[in-house]
C-alpha cells in the first residue's frame, strides 16, 4: 500500500515537474522569437538640401539631372534635395540662415569673390578637411589658391571658372556688309571691330553710318549692342583692360597695398569700349539694357553684334532655337594670349549651419569629377574647373564649344588675389566716374584722375 503511495507521489511529482518544464518553455519560447526579429534597425540615408542659382531652362534640367545622377551613386547613404535659387537673393538666404541658426540648404552655389566674403563672416566652413588627394588633383593649383583664404581655408569647391566673353554675330548682318569673319586663329583688332561695327549700323533708307545721307534718328540696325550698366562697366571694360596688359586692374602695388593701375594699353583698350555710344554704333538704350532685352533686340535684328559671355550660348539655344547666330572673340589688338582671372569662376559652398557637413562636402566634391563636369559644363556652355572634363565626347565634340577652345588654346592665368573692398569700390567710384565718361560728360583722363585720387584709400580701407 506504501509503495502505491510512494507511486502515485512519485508519478505526481513527474507530472508537475512536467508542466512546470511546458510552463518554462512557454514563457521562454517568445523572449527566443523577439530576440529573432530584433534586428539592428537600418539608417536612414542622410539628407542634404542643394541651393542652386541655375536660372536658364537647360541648366535647370541638367542639376536636376546630375543630383538623381549622385543619389543613385550613394543610394541609401545620401539623398540630396534640389532646392532652387537664384543669384539676387543668395545672399539673403544664408545671411538669413545662419542669423536663424539653420533652415537652410546644406551646399549653396554661388560665385568666388561673393563666398570669399562669406568666409570672412564666418557663414561657410572650410572646406580643408575634406580635399583627399584625389579630390586635389579635380582642379588645378592655380583654381584651389582661387578659392583658398589667408588662414589657408577652402571657402569653396569648383563647378565652373572663367569669363570667356564673346561676341555674338548675326551672320545675315555681316554678310549684307560685305564683312568677311577673322581668318582661323585671328581675331579683329579694336579698329577692325569698330569700323566693321559702323558698316552694320544701318539706318531705314539702307544707309550705314559714315555713308552720305545716313539717318542717325532712324537707325534700325545697331552695329552693337552691349550691356552698359555700372556691373557691366566693371565686368567687361577691366576683362578688356586686362587683355591689353595680362594684369588685373586691382592690385597689390609694390608698397604691398591694393590700388587700381591704369596702364597705357589698358587706357586704350577702355577708351574704345567706352566709346561705343560716342561713335554711334551702340544705342544710348544700351545704358541699363537687361540681359533677355538685349537677347530679344538680337534675335529681332536691331542689334548686328552683342557682347555676352559664353554661357549665353545655351541661353539663346534654349529661347530661341531656330535663331542662326555666331559667335567669335573679343576685339584684341594682339593675338597671342587670352589673360584668365582665376577668382573669376564658380562652385558650392557649406553654410555653418549644416548638420551634416561631410555629406554635403561629399556631393560638392563629387560635382568636380570629369564627367559631372562635362554634364554641367554642356549645360552651361561653360569651362570645367576640371581639365579632363574638355576631352569628353559632350564637349570635345561639341560646336558650341569652339570659341571656348581656341581661347583655352592661348590662355594663361595671371596672378590675382581678392580684394576685399573692391565691390565697394567699383559700386561707388569706379563705375558711376566711368558711367560718365561713356556718356561723354567728361573724358577717360579726367576719371583716371579722380579715380585715383582716393582709390587707394577706399581699396584699403
């Protein structure tokens, strides 16, 4: 009888030792099914807002393009947001941003001088830490010192650099004057140009300025039609000054400060762009003309030649894409060099304010590989910060692009640093005396003259 107690104890004991085993098992078999389906949660790809300036419908389309392009490249690391902007009102986006603290882009577009100047107001990072060896050689030295501080700081990547002005041509004009183009590897001096630009000034009856008869208050063709603002003045009369002695007007003399140095050749050179509305073949119209006008009297046939920089190339193919024009370099009156200021030019900056700061030094740097630049640079009808760029089939063997190549084919870039008062000084002395003597209220010597009389003290300052 015991032992069928000891039994049915024993067989008891079993049985709840058994459920307590389910029991375990039950409670522990979930702990085992979470601890399979917790799993290190992937990242998100990093996001980077980029503000650019791109205003014509191509180069537009093509950032857009290139940014789809790099995300593809670096999908599931970065994702870059195209954010559209433009040139005025850059400065007051990341003025703005930084005051705020953020909200902004991460990579902002802009142009050399006006980043320098950013850099000096602590809005942008330096961009040193993230340029590998293999990120310096994208550009040449000479474009890296273009962009580099006095503390040694990189203020700014590289997209595009140079002014390669041009003249636009109607060859229906040229030819009814019985104008022949430059031979191959010449180019007009500044007398051929005016007086080629004279025989196109065609007034209602057919005649051309200089012939018996013409009627200068009914001119309906222009010879040639500038820009003539106080920005333009600037822009294109000191790119054809330095054509005429191979250095910028502004800088450093030997005293070590800035000044503006007015050379003999580069007085001449002045006093021809600075005679256009004098000699009659230019409109005084052309004084605030805007660019779309300027391109619109061009198309209409009021104006025989412009003056535009290359990039306008594209602008004219996209506005008016059936127009027959031409394009062929500036008046010089020697041939064999084309003078490059490498702080003309620009690139990407990363504002302050960016959370993710190698990311976006990531996509800038990215933008200065060959084929991206020959993308952007087709885009534009601009020059590549990166030479190999030039030997892609989109540019190598593109007609747009000749003008470009031949000037590539002479140029040298010149030693040239970035003053920091020179806005101020071309805003408020340099361009409204020199507006004067285009209009012919007084002569190039007397603004030379008060020019330098305080120019030294503005530049300085």
């Amino acid at each position: 009888m015991k032992r069928k107690v000891y039994y049915a104890i024993a067989l008891l004991l079993a049985f709840t030792l058994a459920l307590t085993a389910c029991a375990q098992a039950a409670a522990e078999e979930p702990a085992a099914v979470e601890s399979e389906n917790t799993q290190p949660a992937a990242e998100e790809p990093v996001k980077i807002g980029v503000y650019s300036v791109a205003w014509s419908p191509s180069s537009i389309n093509m950032i857009q393009e290139l940014i789809k392009k790099f995300n593809t490249e670096h999908e599931g690391k970065i994702v870059a947001e195209f954010v559209q902007g433009d040139w005025d009102g850059a400065e007051n986006y990341i003025t703005a941003g930084v005051a705020g603290g953020g909200g902004i882009a991460d990579v902002i577009e802009y142009e050399v001088n006006g980043a320098y100047s950013w850099y000096q107001q602590g809005f942008v990072i330096d961009l040193s830490p993230y340029i590998t060896d293999e990120v310096k050689a994208t550009m040449p030295d000479e474009l890296w010192e273009a962009r580099t501080a006095d503390d040694g700081g990189v203020f700014m990547s590289g997209t595009v650099t140079g002014s390669y002005l041009l003249i636009y041509y109607n060859p229906k004009a040229l030819q009814a004057a019985g104008i022949a183009l430059p031979a191959e590897g010449e180019v007009w001096t500044w007398q051929q140009f005016m007086d080629n630009a004279k025989l196109m000034t065609v007034d209602a009856n057919g005649k051309h300025l200089g012939e018996s008869g013409f009627d200068a208050g009914n001119v309906v063709q222009w010879g040639f039609m500038p820009r003539l603002d106080n920005e333009k003045i600037w822009e294109e009369g000191s790119l054809y000054a330095m054509q005429a002695t191979g250095k910028p007007l502004i800088r450093k003399g030997d005293d070590g400060k800035w000044d503006i140095f007015f050379d003999d050749a580069a007085k001449d050179a002045l006093k021809y762009y600075l005679s256009v509305i004098k000699e009659g073949i230019t409109p005084q119209e052309a004084i605030g003309l805007t660019g779309s006008s300027q391109d619109e009297a061009f198309y209409q046939g009021q104006a025989a030649m412009v003056e535009r920089d290359v990039f306008n190339v594209a602008v004219l193919h996209d506005n008016y894409p059936d127009f027959q024009f031409g394009v062929m370099t500036i008046p010089m009156d020697t041939v064999n060099t084309y003078f490059q200021d490498p702080t003309n030019g620009q690139g990407f900056v990363i504002p302050v304010t960016s959370e993710h700061p190698a990311e976006a030094a990531e996509f800038v740097f990215w933008m200065q590989e060959p084929e991206n630049q020959a993308m952007w640079s087709k885009a534009l009808t601009m020059s590549p910060v990166n030479p190999k760029a030039m030997e892609d089939p989109l540019i190598a063997d593109n007609p747009d692009f000749v003008a470009m190549k031949f000037y590539k084919g002479i140029e040298k870039l010149v030693k040239s640093e970035i003053c920091p008062n020179q806005d101020e000084f071309v805003t408020t002395l340099y361009a409204p005396t020199m507006m004067e003597v285009l209009m012919g209220n007084t002569s190039l010597d007397d603004a030379v003259t008060l020019i330098k009389a305080t120019s030294k003290d503005i530049l300085n300052q």
